[in-house]
C-alpha cells in the first residue's frame, strides 16, 4: 500500500514538473511559478488520498444479535460472550522450521529498503542544519548580519543573514542584505526545508532534484525582479556577475547563486502579456486526471435488508457449539502443541475443539475456528479484543438458516476501521464446512502486517495432503510452507498450486490433486514410479496439460531434491530439500511444473547444500520439456577431438570411436550453425547401425542426411529411449516406436532471392 502510494506521488509529481518546463518555466510571472511548484508539490501528496466512492447494494437478512436467547420463560437474557485466556507463561512457541521467502515477503524486504533510504536522506537533512547552526554559533554577530569567511559573498536561511564582508564594498554590502532580506521576507527557505523533505520522502525519484532546481531557480527569479525595481539593473546585473559562484550550502540562499546567465536574461526580459495567466488555470484538469487515475476507489457495499416474509429466523439454541472462544498472544499451534503432547496426526487431534483467537504483539492476528465451533457470538467477542487496538473487525455481511434453524450460509468479511475498506466476502457452505470441520477442518481468518491483505479460508485436509481454499486471488491468498514436510494444495479464484517436498510425494496424494485440477480442466498425470528397496519413491514422471493439448513434462529423480545444509561448522547438517510446484492458472490457461525456489537456488549455488546421496552413473539429471522447447546434455570421449578434425561446413558425418570398456562404437555427428559459429551433437550407437532419422517430420534416409550443409539445418535434437523425456518427445511429435532412438532435425528457411535454385538442387 505504502509503495504504491509513493509511486502514485512520483507520477503526478513528475507530471507537474513536466508542464512547467514545457510551458510555464519561460514566463515572468516569478511568483505565480513558485505557487505553481508549490501547489503541484502538495496536490501531489493529496491526489492518492481522495476517496472515489462507488456503492454496491446487496440483499441480505437481517444479523440477529446472538447475544439475546430466550429462557424457558420466554424472557430476553443477555448472556455476555464466554472467553477463556489462556495463561501466557503455559504457552510456548511450537519448534518449526519455516521457508524463509515465506517469512519475509519481496514486497516487506522494498519496505525496509525505502525507510532505509528515507532515514539515510533525513540524516543528511540533519547534518546540513547542524552545519548551518555551527557557522551561526563561530560567526561574529551584529545588528544585521553574521559575519564569516565560509562563503564566497553573502546567504540567508530564514531569518539569519551570513556576509562576508572582507571581500565586499559598502555599496555591495547594500545590494546584498536587500536581496537576502527579500528572501527571508518571502519565506524562501521555508520552500526550501519542504522540498528537502520531499527528496527523503522521494528519495528513489530523480524528479524531486529537477524540481528542487526549478524552486531555487524561481526563488532568484522573484527576488531578482524586486531587485531592479530598486536599484539600477546594469549595475546589479554586474554584481551578479562579479559575485557569481556555485553554492556550497544546499540549505542556503546564496546571492550568486547559479544560473547566472538566465537570471540576467530575466532581468533584462520584457514582461510577459497577462492573457498567458489563463494558462495557470492548467492545474484544474491535471488535478482531476489525478483524481480520476490515483484517487481510492472505495467501493461502499450497502446491505439491505430483505422483508420480514422473506426473512428466515436463525434460533441460537439450534446451533451446535462445540467451544468457548480461547485467547492467545502467541500462534494456537503452539498451545495445541502442549495440550497435546502426545497425540499423532494434525487434523484429527484438533477436532472441532478449535475456536481460538490469536493476537501476536507484531500485530498479526489469526482467528482459526472448527466450523462446528463457529457462531456469531464469538464474531462479536473477537471483535471486541482487535477492533479498538488494532482497528480491524470481522464483518457479517449475510446469514441463512436451514429448516432446522441451523446456520446454512454465511459471508464473512474484514473491514479496516482506519479507511473504512471492506475486503471481498467470502461465502461459506456451512453444510460443507461442518462436514469438512468433522475431519479437524477449520475456518482461517488471518489480519497480517500492513504489507499484507486480510484474507478468510477454508483449510482441510490429511497429515499427506492440507489444502487451503479461498475465493481471493493467489495475490492476497498467502500460505506459509514448512521446509521438507508441507505438501499443500492451494486454491484460488485465479490459480491451482500445490507445493510439496519430496518426502511427502506419493502416488495416492497425487491421485487426490489430480481430481482438483481435473475440475479446473486441466489433466494433471504420473507414470514411471520407480521405488528404492526400502520402498521409498525414488523417480516419478509428471505431466500437466491444459484443455489446449499444450503441456509441461517434468522427470523426477526425488534424490535430486533432497539434501542437507553445509555451512563449513561443526554444527550438525540438516535436511534442507527443494520443495516442487506444480502450477495452474485459471484464467490464462498456462501450466508449469518448476522445482526449488529463490532461496534453494541460491544456497546451492554458494555451495551450502549437500547432496543427500549420489546417483548412478547411468541416471541423467531432470529432464524439463515445455512445448517444443528441449535440452540434451550429452558428454562423449573424444567428441572435441573429433570436431577439431573435422570440416565445420559439413552437417553430418559417422566416426568410430573407442568407449571407456574398450569397445568399438560409431559415433554420428551433427552440426548447425551458431550464430557466427557451429555447434555440435552427438550420438553414440552399435557399429553398423542407424537411428530412425526425422526432416520436418518426415522419415529420411542417412544417405541424404549426408548430403545436406551445416547452414541448410535449424534444429538436430537426439532422443534415446533411456532419456527421461523419451515418451513425451514421441507424444509430442505423433511418433509410434517403442525403444528406437530418434534424431530430429528442422531445416532453416531459404532465402530463394539469394540462394540460386541450381545449388539447392544440386545439395539434393
């Protein structure tokens, strides 16, 4: 929020510099120049902030207050919601190991980064001011000015008058406490200390320096033009001259102050016409494209209440509550853990006991309830303990009963107290979420950091498979992963994604995913499961299509994803595995599988990650292929030999050559052009034999392969059936073999204006 309010600032302020410097920077109209400046300065900071109110109305049934139940008497009694506090010293924290990329979002690390360099900017703000106090206090004062030697002429900051008067004639000393007096009399340095306070708020915005320049600029402009009216312009002209130096104090009014050369042609300048003013009127319609394009849209959501005959009473009585709402200042997972020491299996130990709140001294606040457990007493009492402190409350924004009077439907949102912003509700099935709270599902109301959107989730599932459903974007939908043990599915309104480390991988929780994506229209499948001998899953093959056949293959070696730290202590390693995501986007219909993250990537290539074990020599690394696009990495003995050897013109040629065992093997090489260069590939095959050769698709035999040049082929790609991606290569390209090695081969376009048809044949 905070960032992109500043961007919104920089815009509009680099707008408004742009039109007085295309336009206004030209004119004598001095003052109304720097009112501009100004005026543009704080309509910059304000625009964000005006509010663009678009109202909704929406039907809903009355909120009962469920505080009021009949007695038996059928008397009102106000029964005061029961919370119980849970001790703070019997709570600890629960030892888990978070992904850190998880703990500290992008958007948080910009945050630090900003206020970093606000308080940079500040600091030298306050170094210039402290300068400015120490030539005031070494000065030697008297009734008009403080005399030091630190400036070239004469400045001014506020009220203060700095001269150096050893290098200056009484008449000269004249002219310049005028000029500096003037300064002080029009506030110069006031415009001064808020543009300095501009560039630390906008410290990244180079705008803020032009626009300081053009203040300065319009300061001498001002005063220079009250100047001549004064004294005679020839001779304060040559006094800007003679005393012309750069300034040395940013804070300062400096009587020579640059641009020299602009300020006597100002002083010299006719006056401009007064019909230009009406060009000033300009800040009305920038004013409103600002508003228009920055303002808050607020979106107002107006409940209406539907009529009595269409209202369904909701009986308190009727609603099972299963438990009182609990207080924790410290994560409920860490008081679970306590209370159940020695319970197995997440979601059956927490039931439908759970209806905790937690409110984290940080400011973060989770509200996790079973939804058996769920009630709008309890709404009420949360509300009560965030909504004057941290000034958030939970919203009813509609209700309905079942024939029984149990609650059938309910939408729940967040609403921020501070500007009135209400989060888009999210509906409940509580038909469905009761069934779900009967195997330890719960209801996530999560208020984060400013950095973060509230969010409100449902989250079920087993100890293989936990997922967490919302009908938010994956934007506000955040999860938190635990390193080596999460496999989590997580569904949006825009996206499916399921996150899983390797030692939670199998099969029958594939199986499960797969249903979900299979709903969204995506076909999300696993083969070639190839088990250790202690039974644990060692390789699998995933593939997920979207329903426009365009698909994303990955080859899975799970040892690969395993490792332990290595930081070079004597410390003990530990397991740090990268984690695999297998990604779905709802509305663009894109697919990915990808493997690690950021943080994995980056502890692998410092070298801090340790292979959790070593792979037979025959087994290749992962193999990823998406759409057309795929990398073989084939290494051979005396592969660069035989290129050196070889004619860099020639396409194709058959070599013997000797293995590591001492056997005699042909070994076919191809070229394509590289740029200005050639690269090679290679295929090592039986004495004698041939692979089945493809050209654009269509079969061709090796005696023609022999005859093509190096420049006439785009694309050689050399398939084998042990490599990972055999299978998906055939699908692809609609080839029917079994175990027969593939070499695929496109040619490059011809240029037929260039290229004479006589050699194209004659190449054939």
């Amino acid at each position: 929020m905070l960032l992109i309010y500043l961007l919104k600032v920089s815009i509009s302020l680099a707008v408004f510099y742009m039109v007085y410097y295309g336009m206004l920077r030209r004119f004598t109209f001095h003052r109304l120049n720097r009112f501009y400046l100004l005026l543009g300065l704080g309509l910059s900071f304000s625009i964000p902030w005006v509010p663009l109110e678009h109202k909704r109305v929406v039907e809903v049934m009355p909120i009962e207050p469920s505080s009021y139940v009949l007695d038996e008497t059928g008397r009102d009694e106000i029964v005061k919601p029961e919370v119980i506090m849970e001790p703070v010293d019997q709570l600890s924290e629960v030892p888990y190991t978070q992904d850190i990329l998880n703990l500290i979002s992008w958007q948080e690390w910009l945050v630090a980064l900003y206020f970093l360099g606000m308080i940079c900017m500040l600091g030298l703000l306050g170094k210039r001011l402290f300068h400015i106090m120490i030539m005031y206090t070494k000065g030697s004062r008297n009734d008009e000015w403080v005399e030091v030697t630190s400036i070239p002429a004469g400045a001014s900051f506020f009220g203060l008058v700095f001269l150096n008067s050893s290098v200056l004639t009484p008449t000269e000393i004249q002219y310049i406490l005028m000029h500096e007096r003037t300064h002080t009399r029009l506030l110069h340095s006031l415009d001064i200390l808020v543009v300095e306070i501009t560039k630390a708020i906008l410290w990244f915005n180079p705008v803020t320096l032009l626009y300081k320049k053009a203040l300065l600029e319009t300061h001498e402009y001002e005063v220079d033009k009250y100047m001549v009216g004064q004294w005679e312009a020839k001779s304060y002209a040559h006094l800007i001259l003679k005393l012309a130096s750069p300034s040395s104090l940013p804070l300062l009014n400096s009587f020579g102050k640059h641009p020299v050369s602009k300020r006597i042609y100002f002083i010299f300048q006719k006056p401009t016409t007064a019909i230009k003013k009406a060009l000033y009127a300009v800040l009305l319609p920038l004013g409103v494209i600002g508003v228009l394009s920055f303002g808050i849209r607020k979106k107002v959501t107006v409940y209406k209440e539907v009529t009595a005959s269409q209202k369904l009473e909701v009986s308190p009585k009727k609603v099972e509550q299963k438990s009182s709402l609990r207080v924790h200042d410290k994560h409920v997972w860490a008081y679970y853990d306590q209370k159940h020491k020695h319970t197995k299996g997440r979601w059956e130990r927490y039931d439908v006991s759970l209806n905790d709140l937690c409110v984290l001294p940080s400011g973060m606040i989770y509200y996790l309830v079973n939804p058996h457990s769920f009630n709008l007493k309890d709404i009420e009492a949360v509300n009560q303990r965030i909504s004057k402190r941290w000034r958030y409350e939970i919203v009813v924004t509609q209700q309905s009963a079942d024939e029984e009077g149990k609650l059938a439907k309910v939408g729940l949102a967040v609403k921020n107290l501070r500007n009135q912003q209400v989060s888009t509700p999210e509906v409940i099935d509580m038909e469905e979420a009761r069934a779900i709270g009967s195997l330890g599902g719960y209801i996530d109301i999560g208020i984060m950091l400013p950095t973060k959107q509230p969010y409100i989730k449902l989250c079920y599932g087993d100890k293989d498979l936990e997922i967490s459903r919302t009908s938010a974007s994956s934007k506000v939908h955040q999860i938190n992963t635990f390193v080596n043990i999460s496999s989590i599915l997580k569904i949006n309104n825009d996206e499916l994604l399921y996150t899983v480390y390797p030692d939670k991988i199998k099969k029958v929780t594939f199986d499960k995913v797969a249903e979900y994506f299979e709903k969204e229209g995506f076909k999300l499948s696993f083969s070639n499961e190839i088990y250790k001998s202690d039974g644990q899953l060692a390789a699998i093959d995933i593939e997920l299509e979207n329903n426009q056949q365009s698909g994303f293959y990955y080859a899975l070696i799970l040892d690969s994803l395993r490792h332990f730290t290595d930081f070079g202590s004597a410390e003990k390693p530990e397991r740090f595995d990268e984690p695999i995501t297998i990604r779905a986007n709802k509305i663009t219909r894109q697919v990915s599988i990808e493997v690690g993250t950021y943080w994995t990537k980056a502890l692998k290539k410092k070298g801090h990650l340790k292979a959790f074990g070593t792979q037979k020599k025959s087994e290749k690394p992962p193999l990823s292929i998406q759409g057309e696009k795929a990398v073989w990495q084939n290494t051979y003995e005396n592969f660069n030999e035989i290129l050196k050897k070889s004619n860099k013109g020639l396409f194709f040629e058959r070599v013997k050559v000797k293995t590591k065992t001492a056997e005699i093997k042909d070994m076919l090489v191809f070229r394509t052009p590289k740029g200005e260069n050639y690269q090679a590939i290679g295929m090592e095959i039986e004495v004698g034999t041939s692979p089945r050769y493809y050209l654009d698709g269509q079969i061709i035999e090796e005696t023609r392969i022999k005859l093509l040049k190096a420049n006439q082929v785009k694309t050689v790609i050399c398939v084998e059936p042990q490599d990972d991606g055999y299978k998906m290569f055939l699908k692809k390209h609609g080839i029917k073999t079994q175990r027969e090695r593939i070499v695929w081969m496109e040619r490059a376009k011809f240029d037929f204006q260039t290229l004479p048809m006589s050699n194209l044949l004659s190449s054939w």
